[in-house]
C-alpha cells in the first residue's frame, strides 16, 4: 500500500555523564580532579534516498532515539559521542512541525536534516576546578536531547505527471509508454495511488512520469481522491492532461483546468481516439498548452509522437552544484542551543545536586531514580 504521510517521534540521544574522578598515582598522594566530560548524544538525521518509493517503512516504527553518548572516565577521558540514527525517506519528502509548519524539504538525492539534536555530554570534576575550590566533588549529568513529534509528507518528483478525470485512461497510457504496471480497469478509480513509471528514449534518455489518481470537480475541496493527491501534482515540471476524446473535451479540459489553476504548463492528450469515427477536434488558445496530440493507449497509435513530444517538452532541470548536495532544498534553521535550561543536575559523592528549578518528572528523566538523596542549592 502506498503511504505518502506518516507522523513519528524523535527524540536525540542523552549526552554522557561528566566523570567524578581524582588523579591517583603513586607518589602523588594529593592529585587533583581529573574527570572527563561525556559524549554528546546522537542526532536523529533524515536522509534523502532515491530507492525509497513512499513511507510505509514508518508506519511499522515510528519511534526513533539517537544513540547515548558514553560517560566520561578518569585521566581526561572524554566519552565518545553516541551513534547518530540514519532514517531515509523518498526524496521529495517534508518535514512539518504539530501546527503544521514547514521545517524541512528534502527535494533532491542526498539531502540531509537533522531533526533531532542530541543532547550535550556532562562536564566532569576537571571543569569545576577553582582556586578555591580545588577538589570538586561534583560531575554534571548529561543533557537531555530534543524530542518532537513531526510530520512527513511526500511529495513526488516526476518529470511529467498524467491528469485527469477517472477513466480517462491515465493508467492505460503509463503501462504504454514506460515500465509501470498500474491496475487498469473499466471503472472510476481504479488508480488508488500515484504510480511512477520510466520512460526511455532510444538515445538512452529517461523520464520519470507519474499517473496520479483521477479528479473531480472540486478536488481540492476534498471531492473524490484528489484532495490526498494534488501535492503530488506540485514537483512535476509538465503536466500530461489526458482527456477521454469521446466526450466533451472541452468541457473537461475546463473543469481539470480549475482544480489546476496556476499550476503551470502541460500538454493535452485526446485518448481513446479508436472509439471515434473520425479525428477528434479540440482547440485551445490557452499559452500554458504547449501541444494536443490525439492517440489511442488502447491501439498504440499517436504513442510513438506522445513520447517524442514529452522529451522535447519537458523542461531541463536545473544544475545541482556538488556543495549543495546534502543542503535541504528548505531549512528553517535552528542554532545548537546553548548550555542553557531550568536547571543543572549534578552528581555527588553523596548523591544529586540540582541547581536551578526542576519538577519531579524533569529530574526523573534525567535519571534521578526514586530514593536517591537530591540537594537543591
């Protein structure tokens, strides 16, 4: 089953506890603090990947936590940070926050996000050190990471998307002109889904093109399926409206037309022209349509000038620079937050030392288990 939204949790890894430790060497009675800081905590990374068709591998896990980071030791020794957690997506893929707000645009191969920070390591006893103080009998926890709910959504990349009104014969026409199988079928909405299929060109070339399920008046007010699939329709850069040449093409073209207001150029195609008695006539003066070809999926005829027209027509896609490889196409950025919170946790020789306002739960969280002595200053 095709997915195109999925909601998860992710959350960053926990940074490492700092180290409470003293130098301890022979000869040296009285060595000082010498504890180590702990790793940071793993991020939680999406990754644009081109084999990646829809979402459904979230809707099986959708709970995702960065690695711990590993507590500081004696001797300085700082812990290693813990392990990031890869997820890869379908390129095209976007991140929305609870209110609905674009975070993310994962539009081209390679693309990387992180979407959840780990949380910083604890500094060890070293780091306390004064003159005054300078045996520091205290270690600070490690730091929580960040952790959201957010939304994926999936928005296809094709180079010309088919449209139209169910039964048009979009799924008749893909299986024609590329290595797709989509269902075909003599009732409305056979198509549940968007499908993608290859087309070649015999010097080599390709193009990707997608059929998206059939429209209605009123799709985008949630008429029929196309409410759920006009974002599919937003990437791709020529449309391919196909129209049933047996009724009234004007009138269709029309109707698709409004649901598609301002979307861009396209090409219109009069199917099913085996079913005429003569040629189709249609005529449009409209500077968006680029061509009309009549053909028929059915018998093959018109196919082979379709196919010529589409690598004639669809737009180049821009130049992508090799340092803008793993850039995501939108970002809203985000600084690394500072060492900053509520509150600082602490441990001691005798047990948790909090610094600031915390409640019950944030102490837990942090690791403070029920029993242990806490100390708030």
């Amino acid at each position: 089953m095709f997915h195109d939204r999925a909601r998860i949790e992710v959350r960053g890894g926990r940074g490492g506890d700092g180290s409470l430790s003293f130098r301890r060497e022979k000869y040296v009675p009285r060595g000082g603090p010498d504890g180590g800081d702990g790793g940071d905590g793993g991020d939680v990374v999406l990754v644009a990947d081109p084999d990646r068709r829809d979402l459904s591998f979230f809707q099986r896990k959708r709970r995702f936590e960065g690695g711990r980071g590993i507590h500081g030791q004696g001797k300085n020794k700082r812990g290693a940070d813990g392990e990031s957690v890869e997820l890869a997506v379908p390129v095209g893929t976007q991140v929305l926050d609870d209110e609905g707000g674009l975070l993310v645009d994962l539009a081209h191969p390679g693309a990387r996000a992180v979407v959840a920070r780990g949380g910083p390591g604890g500094a060890g006893n070293r780091r306390f050190a004064r003159p005054t103080q300078q045996a520091p009998r205290i270690a600070e926890v490690g730091w929580l990471g960040e952790q959201s709910a957010i939304e994926l959504r999936l928005k296809l990349l094709a180079d010309a998307a088919l449209l139209g009104f169910p039964n048009a014969g979009k799924s008749s026409l893909l299986r024609r002109i590329s290595n797709a199988k989509p269902k075909v079928a003599d009732y409305p909405f056979t198509t549940i889904a968007p499908v993608l299929g290859t087309v070649d060109a015999p010097d080599g070339r390709q193009l990707t093109v997608a059929d998206v399920p059939g429209l209605l008046e009123g799709a985008h007010e949630g008429v029929g399926l196309g409410d759920e699939f006009l974002a599919h329709l937003e990437r791709a850069r020529l449309f391919l409206h196909v129209i049933d040449a047996t009724e009234e093409a004007a009138e269709r073209f029309a109707t698709i037309d409004r649901e598609l207001h301002g979307y861009g150029a396209g090409l219109d195609v009069l199917n099913k022209i085996d079913l005429l008695d003569g040629p189709p006539s249609f005529e449009t003066d409209d500077p968006r349509v680029l061509a009309v070809l009549p053909l028929s999926a059915a018998t093959g005829a018109g196919i082979d000038e379709l196919v010529r027209a589409l690598f004639e027509l669809v737009p180049d896609a821009p130049p992508e620079s090799a340092a803008a490889q793993e850039v995501a196409d939108f970002l809203v950025y985000r600084p690394r937050p500072e060492r900053r919170r509520s509150f600082r946790l602490f441990r001691t020789d005798a047990g948790y030392r909090v610094r600031g306002q915390a409640t019950e739960d944030e102490l837990r969280a942090a690791g403070v288990k029920p029993g242990d002595p806490v100390e708030f200053e």
